[in-house]
C-alpha cells in the first residue's frame, strides 16, 4: 500500500486507504461472491449445529 501510493502520489494522483479499498473490493471481491461467502460460512457447521446458532449460543452465555 505505501510503495502504491508513493508511485501514485508521484503521478499526481493521491487516493485514499478508503478510496484504495472500495476498488480492490470491486475488483477482487465483488458483492455477489462476498455474499455466497457470507452464506457458506452461516452454514458451516460443527457436529448439528450451524456457526449462526452457536454465535446466539455464544452470545446468550455472556
């Protein structure tokens, strides 16, 4: 990220850490994958239980 935003300061072009995210996350990551990740992990499970209805679990034991 420093040396990227080094070489493009140098051209004129600042762009923030927010700005640099947003992109990377278009690019790379787009909204439709994030969501089938986001899915995939609320179903994994561990023996019957799903990683959502332990996080309540987990949650209701503080």
């Amino acid at each position: 990220w420093k040396n990227a935003r080094q070489r493009l300061g140098a051209g004129g072009v600042v762009i923030t850490w927010e700005m640099f995210k947003i992109e990377f996350w278009v690019k790379y990551f787009p909204a439709d994958v994030r969501n089938r990740k986001v899915v995939e992990f609320l179903e994994l499970k561990q023996g019957n239980t799903t990683v959502a209805e332990y996080a309540t679990f987990e949650y209701s034991c503080d």
